[in-house]
C-alpha cells in the first residue's frame, strides 16, 4: 500500500483507506496498524461487494481478460495481460463507478441490505 502511495506521491494525511471489513481486517493486530496511520479509515459494512466500486473495477478487468482467444501461456503472460488491460481502464470508466454510487445506495436500500442486481 505505501508503494502505492509514495508512486503517486499522495499525502498520507488526505487519504481515506477503505476495506471490507472481512473478519481477518478485525484482527486486534490489524486494528491497531490501522489506528497508527496517518490515514483516515472509512466505516464500511462488512462484506458489502454491492457498495464496493473496486468490485466492479475487478469485474470489468475480468471480462477484458476473457475476451482474449486464447489462455495466457504461463504466469508471465498472464502478468503482461492484467497490466496492460488494468492501464486501458479509463478515467471516465472510473468516474462512472464512483458517480454510480447513489444508485448503488438507493438499491441497497429499497433492497433491505440484501442483495442488489449491481
């Protein structure tokens, strides 16, 4: 994670981390790293993909590597693929997942917390 920040040379003070609170995140180890940084941690429901952006970001990556006609050759193509697919992705691709994020809000919420067709 610092590898990312310090490559975009972002301000540890401004950055809000967010995770989704799997089990393994409320670790007592983990929840004391986290309140030793200088970042702020988002509130987030547990395991909610539904909410999540990165989600859909993942999925999109997903079917772009799958439009490929043949399977990567070995790790290191696979490597190559994810990179150069990850780097097509769009800001404006970006910017619709984040702007999506009250619709994604409104459906859990007329959806009781369940599940949501995002």
């Amino acid at each position: 994670m610092y590898e990312t920040i310090e490559e975009y040379e972002m301000d540890d003070t401004r950055i809000i981390f967010q995770h989704d609170n799997d089990p393994r995140h409320k670790a007592k180890s983990v929840q004391e790293w986290l309140g030793k940084q200088l970042f702020e941690v988002l509130e987030w429901p547990p395991q909610s993909p539904d909410l999540n952006p990165i989600e859909h970001l993942w999925a999109l990556l997903k079917r772009r590597l799958n439009q490929y006609e043949t399977p990567p050759s070995g790790m290191l193509e696979l490597w190559e693929r994810i990179h150069f697919q990850f780097y097509e992705i769009t800001e404006d691709e970006c910017a619709r997942l984040y702007e999506s994020m009250p619709r994604r809000i409104e459906a859990v919420l007329m959806a009781k917390g369940m599940w949501t067709d995002y």
